[in-house]
C-alpha cells in the first residue's frame, strides 16, 4: 500500500471520527434535559383551606358548572351560536363566562359536573383540563369534578382522569372512596366507577357546630356508556356506588347523633346523566326550561329509591342534557339541571349559555348559629347582565331544629 493511500485513508478516518462526535454532540444538545437530573424544587399542589365550611353570615354557596366541553381554548369553535358571534367565538368564550360567574357570585366551591372536556376534540386531555378548570385555580376557590361521558375520548381513561383532577391545584376531587370490608360477603368490597366521594361541609366558624359536618356533598360517577342485552346505552349508577352512598350517609348521622337526634343533616347529589325517572318530571310543576328529550341509560338502578331510604339528600344536580335547565321534584327529591355552560358544547340559537348556584343558610339559634335551615337555587345566564331567573327555594327545614 503505498504512502498517498495510507495518507488518504486516515483523512477519511479523521473525517469519519469529525462527524459521528458531531452527531453525537448534537444528540446529546437535544436531550440532555431528559437525562440529567433536575434539581429544581418540587412543586406541591396548592390546597384548599379545609374543612369546607359555612361562612361568617351562615351561607355556603356552590356555582355548578355543567358540559363545558372544553377543547383547545382559541382554536375550538363555538356550537350554536349567531353568525354575527361564531367568528370571534370560541373556547375562550366559556372561560370568560366561568370568570365572569365567580367574580359575580364568589362561590366557596364550584362543582364541575362532568363533559368537563370533549375528548374528541383535543389531542392533550391534561393540557386541556388546565385550561378549563384554570379559572377556579387563578381564584384560589376550591373546587369539586365529576366525569360526563365524553371526558375520557381523548389521551386518558376514567381512572387517570380523576386522578389527574384530584392532584390539580384547589381540588378536593377524590378518585373513590377506599376499599371496606364487606361483612355480609366476606373480602373487601369495591365502587365502580371513578369519582365517588362525600364531601363534608362544617358550621360557621364560632358557632357551636364550627367542629361538626352540618351538610354532605355527595358525588356519584355516572358512566358513560354501555352495552345491556346487546343495546348500547348510556351509564348508569351502580348497586356498589349505592351501597357505598347508604354506607356513607349512615356514618355522616352516627357522627352527628349529638347534634340532632333523629333529624339528619341535610345533604345533595352531582352526577352528570339523569336518571330515567326524570322524565316524569314533563307531567309535573317544574321550572325553568324542558327543551330536550331526557337521554339516561335503559336500566332503572334504584338511585331516588336510596335517596328517599337515607332521607337526607335534598336535591340532586345533573347536567348532559344542554338545553334543558329546569327542576322538578320527585318524591320530595329535587333534581335539578345546570343548563349548557360550554359554548363548544350543543346548545340553541339565542338560548344563552347558563350557570347554575345552590346556596344553603344556616338557622340562627338563641346566640349561635345552628343547623341548615334553607337551601334555595337559581341560575345565571351569559349576557350582558348575567341575569339572575328562576330563585327557587328547594328544602326548608322545621323550625324546632335550630332552638339550641
């Protein structure tokens, strides 16, 4: 081999040697951030004060937020609204709203009822519940979430959903309640879904009930959909959530057996599909609007049954079916929709996006205050005003309860 070859071989090797470090500088450049180890300080998820609890004029008020369906903020389009708004619409629009009802109405928790997000119109589940639950977390106000049926049709199933929305800033979401012994069948017993969970809300600071639930929150995962006898239909709440509700609620009274003897304390219900039996609802004194056709599973799963067994639960609160915005009362029971808050979600025409408020107020007794005496509701719409319609008064309790 003669002495120019060898020459040009090693230039070649050189050369050679010169672009693979390049390469590998260059790769190393790009991902080194994912390998080494970051020292930054963890950040801790932001907590609500606790325990919820009334406030010094003795009320505590919820702003219920139904079907925002939450997509990519000012990329995703409006639903059914006037030419003259779709062209500047978008997500954007509901954020605005959901500003504009907290600074109005000051909640002390808002609860998100499910269809939170349309899965199907975003690529990043997580990215997108952000963005619409980041007003309640701009505020600092605690807030509570269900899932709807169409929350997990993006990058995360039910399970991940909830725990991703329980760890978020201000939440007091939890994903279910924890595994029980079942003495009747022996081994633990588990609650389908994800989002069972009661939250207990105490008397007004200074007043004799400041340590003591005076109001249960309960919140139920209302599926999304399924198969029965070869039908598709939608979700239902199942005989493992109702055992855990009745459960939960008999705990609530033996806790508070010294507070009101006999007299439980006054609770309510959020899940997003309504029951079938909401639809007798048409042949009664309700109000507000019925504008839709219910659409709830084929099964009758005994949830007004419970509900009228425990004796507790007041009102139930619910949303999937946009346009209608009404209450009406079964059995004692109210159930009661938040009407569509969500412009990417269905609507009508010139039927303006809505929010609906609970509000419960204690009763004063001789020098303290005592027990809930009142819960009433009413809803807001996204106008110019943020109009207040429809004040009902739902459940008001007897007067010998609060002489303490």
């Amino acid at each position: 081999m003669s002495s120019a070859t060898v020459t040009a071989n090693w230039k070649h090797t050189i050369l050679y040697l010169t672009l693979i470090i390049s390469l590998l500088y260059s790769i190393e450049t790009l991902i080194s951030h994912k390998l080494h180890i970051n020292h930054n300080q963890i950040r801790l998820k932001r907590s609500p004060n606790l325990p919820l609890r009334f406030r010094d004029d003795g009320t505590f008020k919820i702003l219920q937020v139904a079907d925002m369906h939450y997509g990519m903020g000012s990329i995703t389009r409006c639903r059914d609204v006037t030419d003259a708004e779709y062209d500047y619409c978008s997500d954007l629009n509901t954020t605005r709203f959901l500003r504009r009802m907290i600074e109005a109405e000051n909640p002390d928790l808002i609860a998100f009822t499910g269809d939170n997000i349309f899965g199907s119109s975003t690529t990043d589940a997580a990215e997108s519940l952000l963005e619409a639950i980041g007003p309640a977390i701009e505020y600092g106000i605690p807030w509570a979430a269900i899932l709807g049926n169409h929350d997990q049709e993006s990058t995360m199933d039910r399970a991940e959903l909830m725990t991703f929305l329980s760890l978020m800033d201000f939440s007091v979401s939890q994903i279910n309640p924890p595994l029980e012994d079942d003495l009747e069948r022996g081994g633990l017993r588990s609650t389908d879904g994800f989002g069972n969970y009661c939250l207990k809300v105490h008397g007004a600071s200074g007043s004799v009930l400041s340590n003591s639930t005076v109001f249960d929150l309960f919140f139920l995962d209302s599926g999304d959909r399924e198969t029965v006898q070869g039908k598709r239909t939608y979700g239902w709440i199942k005989e493992s959530q109702l055992s855990w509700l009745q459960d939960a609620s008999k705990q609530g009274l033996k806790q508070n057996m010294g507070n009101v003897p006999s007299n439980p304390d006054p609770a309510l219900a959020f899940f997003h599909i309504p029951i079938p039996e909401v639809r007798d609802l048409w042949y009664t004194p309700f109000i507000g609007q019925y504008q839709e056709g219910v659409a709830c599973s084929i099964v009758q799963s005994g949830v007004l049954k419970t509900f009228l067994s425990m004796g507790n639960v007041k009102a139930a609160f619910i949303g999937h079916d946009h346009v209608n915005d009404f209450c009406g009362n079964l059995k004692g029971v109210w159930f009661c929709y938040g009407g569509g808050f969500g412009y990417h979600a269905y609507g009508r025409r010139n039927w303006h996006r809505r929010a609906r408020l609970i509000e419960a107020k204690l009763g004063k007794g001789r020098e303290t205050w005592t027990g809930v005496q009142r819960i009433k509701t009413w809803k807001r719409l996204d106008d110019g005003d943020l109009s207040k319609i429809d004040e009902q008064v739902l459940w008001e309790a007897s007067s010998y309860s609060f002489l303490k």
